[in-house]
C-alpha cells in the first residue's frame, strides 16, 4: 500500500514525529516530507533519516496556508502530529489555539483540498480527562477539563466534519503517556524520568511529588510510531482509536524500575504535590489490537534502558 507513495509527516521533526519518519524510512515510499517550524522538534532527531536520499525537510508552520498548500501538492498520506503541548496550552492557550485548532484545521482542508487519500492524526487521551469508568474505552465521554484536551477535541471533530461532507478519510489515534528516545524533560507525565534520571547523575536521590500513586499507562514511542503505520495502512476510516499498553505504572513503580536500571541505591524523597491534571488513566487497547493490528511490544524495563541508553549516547563517551 506505501509502494511508491509520497508521505507528508507534519510534526516530523518532534519526538514521535521523527520516529514516525525513521520507521517509513524502512517502507517502500517514494517520498517522506516533514514540515516542522521546529519550536520543539530538532534537525537532531532526524540526522538518521535525512541520510535517506526520500527525506525532505521543510521549515515552516501550519499557520500558512499558502504553504501548505504547496507542500501538500501530489501528496498521498498525511500524519499530523504537530501541535503545542500541554504546558504551553496553560501558559499560552492564544497561541495553542491557533496552532492546535486553526492550524490543524488548515491540515485538514488542505488535505481534502489535495485530495490525499488519507489522513492519521494525532489526538489524546487528555480528550478524555478523568476516567469516568476504567479501562477508557474509546466510546468513554470527553470529561476533558483542560485547553490541550480542547484543541484535541477540536481536530478530531474537524476531522470527522470533513469525512461526513467531503468524504476525508483518517483515523484519529488517542495516545496514552508516551516516552522513550528523544523525550525531552517537558513532556506531561512522562518528564519525572529525565528528572529522575538527571538527579541520579547528579548523585541526588530521585524526587516524587505526592506519594507516587498516581499511575498511568507509560508506552514506548517506537510502538506509537509503528501504530501510526498501522492505522494508515488499516481499512479503518472516520474512527478513533487509543494507543496503549493496557497497563497502569505508578510514579513510585517507575522510579523503583529507574533506580534498578540506574544500579542506584539512593532512596526517592517526597514533596508535596505538584500541579496534576490527570491523576490516574490506562485506556483499553482491544480496539487498536482488532482493528489496526496494533499491540504495544515494548515492555516497560526494556523500555526505559533505551531511554538510559539513548541518554549516554548523547553525553558521548565519558
Ligand atoms: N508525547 C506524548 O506523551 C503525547 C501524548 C498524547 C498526545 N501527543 C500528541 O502527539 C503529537 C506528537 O507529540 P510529541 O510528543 O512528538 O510532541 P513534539 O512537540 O515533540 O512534536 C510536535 C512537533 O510539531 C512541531 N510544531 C509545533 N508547532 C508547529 C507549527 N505551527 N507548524 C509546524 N510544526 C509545528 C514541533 O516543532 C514539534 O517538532 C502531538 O500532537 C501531541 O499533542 C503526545
């Protein structure tokens, strides 16, 4: 199906974006396009794939529509997964409105535009806030209360507009907490292992905000990337799906998993809470494993010695 095929990763150049692109490096794809404006992805993330003669980098926003319109020219699938995270949706909810919810608006009318043939966004469980009943299914209500889970709504519901009237194809996928290579210490829920990690190096114990029971569903970034794919290929249209292990990992559970990979005997030390948005969240994964073929095959320990190991091969050698 990607047999000869020009890709458009848009996002590319951020966290799950660049591995999206370094797994179609290894499809049949005539052409991978990344446009990123590059606020938090880095050239760094792509130095494997651009030795790939089928790479292109394209700096520049999904604000410009007249951009987009040329980039998505003689496209066939879009990945969209450019978007402000949450943090900055609090801090600058004007400017998370016009990347998340107009540009990604502009994505999908220059989609339909183009005619390309399908579409795979970037959605999050933060559509669904709180659990209202566990594990989220997809059907669970949006008991979202934060402005990123807004904006994520916002596309998903644009996309499905624009199926019902123009016959847009896409699947939208709902990613849990995702980690791994190429994390930065900024992400929501995931940022306690680079600072786990970087207390470690410092000799400093671990620190845990609250008691370390909020738990959430920590999956590895080369299974989100690889459901991306899946969902593309997949005869699945005009649905949505959650990208997951299944699995609930408390903060203290993690720290205990970064303190035996570390081969640390420092103890962690708690402080009071800080701001959580979401306290406990683990999504059924049934849904992407029968319709996409997706289930996520990286288990955690394992995962996390990447993200130990990625680490040292950024510092060089010692
Ligand atoms: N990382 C997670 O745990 C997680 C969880 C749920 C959902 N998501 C969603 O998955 C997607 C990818 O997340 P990520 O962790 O890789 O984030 P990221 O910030 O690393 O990647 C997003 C990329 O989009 C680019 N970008 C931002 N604004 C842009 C604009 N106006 N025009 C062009 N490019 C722009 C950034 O430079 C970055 O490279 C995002 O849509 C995010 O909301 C991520």
């Amino acid at each position: 199906m990607l047999e000869g095929k020009r890709v458009l990763v848009i996002g590319g150049a951020g966290f799950v974006g660049s591995h999206v692109v370094d797994q179609l490096t290894a499809e049949p794809v005539s052409e991978i396009l990344v446009l990123d404006d590059f606020v938090r992805g880095t050239r760094r993330n792509l130095s494997d794939a651009a030795r790939d003669g089928r790479v292109r980098i394209v700096e520049g926003t999904i604000r410009d529509t007249d951009l987009l319109r040329r980039v998505m020219g003689g496209v066939d699938y879009v990945f969209h997964l450019a978007a402000l995270w949450l943090h900055e949706c609090v801090e600058h909810p004007r400017a998370a409105l016009e990347v998340n919810v107009v540009g990604t608006y502009n994505v999908v009318e220059a989609a339909h535009q183009a005619g390309v043939e399908k579409v795979v966004y970037s959605s999050s469980a933060s559509v669904y806030g709180d659990a209202v009943f566990t594990p989220m299914t997809e059907d669970h209500p949006f008991n979202n209360r934060t402005f990123y889970g807004a904006t994520k709504i916002a596309g998903e519901q644009f996309l499905r507009a624009f199926h019902e009237q123009h016959g847009l194809q896409y699947v939208g996928l709902r990613y849990m907490n995702i980690y791994g290579p190429r994390m930065d210490d900024r992400g929501a829920y995931v940022s306690v292992i680079m600072k786990v990690l970087d207390r470690l190096e410092r000799g400093q114990p671990p620190v845990i905000h609250g008691d370390g029971t909020q738990s959430y569903d920590f999956i590895h970034v080369e299974d989100v990337a690889r459901a991306n794919i899946l969902a593309l290929e997949s005869e699945a249209t005009d649905d949505f799906f959650n990208v997951g292990t299944g699995i609930k990992t408390s903060i203290n559970e993690l720290t205990e998993l970064l303190l035996r990979i570390t081969g640390s005997d420092l103890r962690p030390a708690y402080r009071p809470n800080e701001q959580m948005f979401v306290t406990h969240r683990v999504g059924g994964t049934e849904k992407a494993d029968r319709m996409l073929g997706f289930r996520a095959r990286t288990p955690l320990e394992e995962g996390l010695r990447s993200v130990v190991d990625w680490r040292q091969d950024q510092q060089g050698p010692s």
